[in-house]
C-alpha cells in the first residue's frame, strides 16, 4: 500500500469512528502535511483518493468537509481497504450451489436465499396468460422466437426503458435465459479464457460464476457500501495490466444495496471508455428501488456501446420463468451468436406469457406495492440485527432490492455460523460465496423479502445468539 | 492415402456401381493380388477394411461376399470417401442461423427447417398440464428445479429408458435448456479450447456449433449413410494424434438418417475406450425409429462412464418447452456444475408439465402415430424426388427421424439452390451447413414432417426444376 492510500484510509477510518462528523472540517493539507510527516503532495493525493470515495468534498476557498453519506455509511459494512488486488482463479461455485440446495429444503427459514419471496409475485395473472396462450395458437413453432427473441416481449421492454427516461434501442435487446445467461454470453463476447476481469468486491456470485465457467481470472476491487466500486483504485489497475472487463452492479448491489451516484457512474463509464474495456453490468434490480424513480444505468453514460447491460423478469415479475435479456452495445452480433449457440432459444411460451402481462396488467401497481414493502421489511430487518446480535455488528443500508449484508465481529466465522445455522433450520448466505479470498469471512447475507412473523423474528434470535457464542 | 486403402475405395465403388452385386462374391484374395499388382497382405487389409465399412462380409472356408446392406446403400448419397481428414476451425453457425430465420417466414414452404411439424405434437395435452399446474401450486420457486432438475421429470425419463431395455441410473441425469444445452455442458466438461474433436462427415451442425462456441477444433471423420462413421479411419485418426472428444449421433442421424448396427456402436465404443476418449451421443431422435423397437445407445455398451448420453423431447413431444437432459458418466459432477454456471437452473413449469405428461398421458399412442407418419412420408419424399429431380440424383434412405439427405449432380451448388428456391418461399437446408468443408456443395436435407398436399408437390416439382436448370 502507498503512503497516500494509508494516510487516506487512515482518514476514512477516524471518519468511520466518528473523530470527524458530518459537514466537518478535515484537518487543512498543510496541518496534515505536518501531522503525519509526509509531504503536501501525498496529502492532496490522499485527499483526493477520499473525495472520490465519496468521504469528503471540497468546497472552493474553504477545504475538505465530511460528507454527510461517508457518515451515513459509519453502519454500512463491507469497504474492502485492501488495495492489494491479486487477480485470481475463480471456483466459488460449489459453495453457491450446496448453499442453494440447503434453501431447498420446505423447512428452513430462508434467510439465505438469493431470491424474493414467490408469494409476491403476481403468478396466477402470468399463468393466466400463458394458458390464453395455449388456447390462442394452434401450436407453437420453435423457431418463431429465435434469437433475438419473441418481437412483442422486445417491444415492451424497450418501452418500459423509454417511460423511465432511458433511451435505449429496441434492436440492441435479446432475450436470454435469465441474467444469468445474459451475463455469461457478455462476457464471453468481450473476454477470452486466462484474460483478467475486474469485480467489486464484495461482489455478487453470479460474477465470479461467469468467470469461473469460461477460465478467466478476477481481480477484485475494493468497493464502497454506499457509492459502489472505488474508482480510483480501478484507474490504476487498469493503468497497469491488461484488464479485459468490468463487472459491476451499479443499482443495489448484491450484497451492498448501494445505489452508484449518478456521477460517479459517469465516471466509470469515462475510465473504461478511455482504456477502451468493456463494462458488464448487471442490473437486475433496477424495477427494486426504494426512492421515488428508477435509477439510472451504466448504459445511460455510454456514448461508445461499451456497456453490456443485462438485466431480467427474475427478481421483479417471476422467477420460474427465466426470462433476462441483454443489451450488448457494439457487442450485440457477437452476443447474439453466442445466444444461439448457447441454448439455441429462449422458450417460447414464458416470454409470450411476460409479453403479454407486460402490456395488458398492472406491473406498476405490482411492483409499487413490493417496492413499498420491501423498504419497510428493510427497516425491520435491521433494527432486528441490532437489537439481536453481538455488540460490533453492522449492516449496510440498502437503497432497494431485498437483501442485507451484516458484518459480525470479526471472529465470528460465517461459514460455522451457516452449518450451526442449518442445523437449526435457518439458512443464511455465509461471506465467503461474494469473493475468491476470504475478505468476508465474518459477513453474511440475509434476504428480508419475506414477511415477518413470530419465527423470522425467532431464527433472527437464534442466528443473533449463535453468533454471540462464537465471539 | 495408403495402398490398401486404395484399392478398398476401389472396390467399394465397385459394389456401389454394381459391378458386384450382393451376395456375390468379390475376387479372392489371391486373385486381387494378382489383378493390382499387390502383395497379398495388402488385400488382407483392404478387404478387412471393406468387411468394417460393411460393404462385404466373411464366409467361413468360402471368401468375401457383397452384403446385401451395401447395395441398399447404393442409392444413398453421403459417402465421403476423403480420408484426408484435417482439423478445422469451426464457423457454420452464422449460415444456420440464417437458414433457420428464413424458415421463420409462415408462407415458406419449410422443407429446410430441422424441425418437426409443430402441428404434431400434443401440444394441447402438455399446456393443459401446464395449466393444471398454475392452478395446483401456490406459487414456485425457482430453486425448487436446482440441477440436476425436477425429481419426477428424472424419474420419468429414467422410466422411459427402462421399459425400452435400456439400463441407465436415473442420479446420472441431469436437466437442460434442450439437447443444445446439454452437447455444449458435455463437451465443455471433456474438452478445452484449442482442443481437437472428432465428429461424422457430413454432421449435425448443432456439433459443430458447439465445437466453434469453446474455441476448439473439429476432425470430420468419413461417414457411411448406412453404418455411421467410419471406425478404421476413427482408428488411424486417434492413433496418430490427440482427440478430446468424439461427437456422433448412433441413431437416425441428421442429415443421414441411419442407424448404426449394435456391433458398430460396440466397436466404437471399445475404439474410443481403448484410447480413453470420451464419447458425446447425441440421441434426440431416439423416439422416432421406423423399426419395431427402438434402437440401442452407445451408452449400453458402455462400461467405463466415457459416454456422455445427450437428448430431448423438442423432437418428438414438444419444441417449445425447451427440455433436453444430459448423462454424462463420470462427467457428472462437471456437467451438473456448467449447467448451474450456465443457466442456473431450466425453467420449472416446463419440467413439470413434461413429467405429469409422462406419467399420465398417452406418450407412448401419440409416438407410434408419428412414428407410423413419419415412415410413410419418408417414402413419399423419396418417389417424389426421384420423379421430380434431374438425374444422377440420389436420397437416403431414413430408419427414423423425419429429414432426407439429398445428393445432386456435382454441379448444383445448394447455396444457388437454397436461394433460388427461397425466391420461390421454398426453404431446404443446403449442405454446407453439415461440414466446415466443401464435401458437401452438392447436398441438401429436406424435411418431409409436414403432411403432404399439392403445395408440397408442386415444391418439389420446382426444386427439381432449379436443379436442373443448375445441372
């Protein structure tokens, strides 16, 4: 680590603790020049590294002030400091796939799970379509939908951008099985097997998942709980190796629940544009949001089609149907290719039936409704944390989706704490599945998308007490 | 090429213009020795060359007799006789994908299209399951159909495959996005980039695209449109260089439409054993044989787990659900986890309207319907062509499935034929699709599903008519 990282992680950390609050003045250059012995230029470069953290702003004449959102984020866990980024071989798979099992199970209180509550989705109306289906064509041929995809399903996506102030053009999308596809196919659209990929760390599985099933390594970069990726140690990453892409979840991360300032997603998109790298994103939860209007994109900064943007029906509309798409920008014939190769075509049936729901229900009304509960099971969730688990413990503060990331004591190791856990029939999402280094080991995950009751509130007793135990 | 080697072409084409017929006997060894002035050792080995490309057979104390199969075959086209096999990087993808989307076209006749009549299969029955389903569960959740897939569709298919004889372990099966799906998992899982893979000449394309998605490189191994591939140059092929993998389709394979004998899929087996190379069985048409029982796999004769077993109901129950599976031997647990990395999970509704149509509905009637049909209009197309083409045109002759393998005179090129006839909203698929080489310019495959009516004559009727305005 260089002198001005430490000396600005310093600063971060009395932030943290709360020696400076917000609106505060930090201490001027020269004072700190002085303080910590180092020269005035290191400390520019410090507090510069700060301010694009999001930790301090300038104000012109006056100096550097602590921001009220690097206060904010004091609760917020998860801000990698190392800066040591070693690119690495990815296998986090198994672990993803045995903990998904366990959620398997009818029993367990699913607080691991990586998705919404089914009970929320509107499936009787989507099924309700796909039977008028069936009963309106004589049959089905599988090659009406070839890649890109079912024409009306791509029509109302595109119109559901457009009345969310997104430009975007109709014939970049094609439909794919699921986010998980989408992002698999972009991926491999710009990168080649043993090239390097930069994540955020922490970052979601389905990431590393793709770069693990097409021999690539990750390099992890450290990522802010409330502004997202730092972009400052990206410049230099990329400044100094060969970095093939970047995969990033600018909208409510998994796990964070950040929402990416708009600026700073301008500035990641400038970055890489200038290092000529494509950047993979991976909006899956952009219908999510706990504020009053969509969020923008990655894709909404992007005047070069170097944004591949994924997204899908998975997280806000229904699951079991595996229906995402992606916008792959100059991309888009090499994506599309690889679609047909991959899986030939999506099913026919399910995107008619989103189609169709699309057009004729009330998808506003539905998701007005999840969005609204979601912020409160939020709240709830995390004044539960609080209240239940040991002193030290601390948790993010999402701005939408459905997921909390709790960072325990240190010495509470969550993989013991996910095996005691399942004995006890409660499934937690254990730190170590959101990177390939062991940075998280005393985080874990919980999903909060369903309602609460008696035994939520029970298992969140026990998770509390079995992690009080193994301080 | 070898002497011997030679002289075996030599005599093959020999029966095949009929200058021997079958059951009559080729010349002795010692008089062949004589005739073309080789050594007699020479003529053992042509003649055992001859006897496993299944042109004659052995008598004991008598000599070398013609087989009746190998004057069968003289009216069927194919027969690559280049030995000269090279391996080639693979890009055939984006003609089918064209193909495919000027099928799409509703007033096309579809005589190009690799599918079966959508019209036929009951698909009023399965979206009834599908349906019953809607109204049944509450609601799903997608991790209920994890890989390896939904139990009951696995108990199903196992189910299947046991009434027909055929004994496989229902934990090897894993689920997939169509058979497309689950070729690509098991080559990826025995093969890497760069890696070279062997596959029939002419092939299915959906090999080839599998081999070019993973950056590897294909062999095209002589292919008999009544036996399969060629097991002696498979021999010399894998004795003289490394060979990841091996792709065949043993039974009705397209565009061939053979079915390999059982002491041919036994050698092949044994082959590719003995050099510890696995096998990818692509066995998708396994439903629709014209026999009286359906036909083995190489997975039968497999004692070692090298055989990746792939199919799928898109052929012959319905191609819109998109449900195919895999079993892969001792590649399980590689294929299960691509699969989870590739798509995480095969859509669940789809899966289970599949099984409650196996368990309780009429599969079994509803395929020797089709089986029946398809034999039928397998002789129709036949007569017809043989009416309607200029001559020197020669078809297969189809033991299940529903396309037909046509070989033109020489100087037809199916890319002028396929767009002259496209002109004419008649789609064929022109043979370059079946190879990464030229071998097959002058063949086209033709789908004879669709029920006869006079347009389809008169389609025909001006397919010959082009072509014999090329000739």
């Amino acid at each position: 680590m260089t002198l001005y990282e430490q000396l600005a992680d310093e600063i971060e950390a009395a932030v943290r603790r709360g020696v400076f609050a917000a609106g505060e003045r930090i201490p001027s250059v020269r004072q700190a020049s002085q303080q910590h012995g180092v020269s005035i230029k290191t400390v520019l470069h410090a507090y510069g590294l700060l301010e694009s953290r999001g930790v301090v702003e300038t104000r012109p004449q006056s100096g550097y002030f602590v921001r009220d959102a690097a206060v904010r984020a004091r609760t917020a866990p998860g801000r990698a400091t190392q800066t040591q980024v070693v690119a690495a071989e990815v296998d986090v798979s198994r672990l993803v796939l045995s903990t998904l099992r366990s959620i398997r199970s009818e029993d367990a209180m699913p607080l691991g799970s990586p998705y919404p509550d089914p009970s929320l989705f509107p499936w009787r109306r989507i099924n309700q379509y796909a039977n008028a289906i069936a009963r309106r064509h004589a049959s089905w041929n599988l090659i009406d939908d070839l890649p890109p995809g079912n024409p009306e399903l791509i029509r109302q996506i595109a119109r559901r951008y457009a009345e969310n102030g997104i430009a975007i053009d109709p014939d970049e999308i094609i439909i794919t099985v699921g986010a998980t596809e989408a992002i698999n196919l972009s991926l491999q659209a710009v990168a080649k097997p043993g090239d390097t990929v930069a994540v955020e760390s922490p970052t979601y599985y389905a990431m590393l998942h793709a770069i693990e099933r097409l021999g690539m390594r990750a390099i992890e970069v450290p990522t802010h709980p409330a502004h997202g990726i730092d972009i400052d140690v990206l410049a230099q990453i990329v400044g100094k190796q060969k970095i093939a892409a970047c995969m990033v979840m600018p909208n409510f991360q998994n796990p964070l629940g950040f929402r990416m300032p708009d600026e700073r997603k301008q500035q990641l998109v400038d970055l890489l544009a200038a290092h000529d790298i494509p950047a993979i994103e991976n909006d899956v939860y952009q219908e999510l949001y706990f504020g009053d209007t969509r969020p923008s994109t990655l894709k909404s900064f992007d005047t070069r089609g170097l944004v591949l943007h994924c997204a899908s029906f998975s997280k806000s509309l229904t699951a079991s149907y595996r229906i995402g798409w992606a916008m792959p920008g100059r991309y888009r014939a090499q994506v599309e290719k690889l679609k047909f190769l991959n899986t030939l075509t999506t099913p026919s049936v399910p995107q008619i039936a989103v189609a169709d729901y699309l057009r004729q229900d009330g998808y506003d009304r539905h998701l007005r409704q999840v969005r609204k509960f979601y912020r409160q099971q939020a709240r709830l969730m995390i004044a539960m944390v609080q209240r239940f688990f040991p002193a030290g413990t601390r948790t993010s503060s999402p701005q939408g989706g459905y997921v909390l990331w709790v960072e325990l004591p240190p010495r509470v190791d969550s993989m013991r704490l996910y095996q005691a856990a399942l004995a006890r029939s409660i499934t937690i999402g254990p730190g170590y599945m959101f990177s390939t280094r062991n940075d998280f080991s005393h985080f874990i995950r919980l999903n909060y998308s369903y309602p609460w009751n008696a035994q939520t509130e029970h298992a969140l007793k026990t998770l509390g007490e079995l992690a009080a135990s193994m301080v």
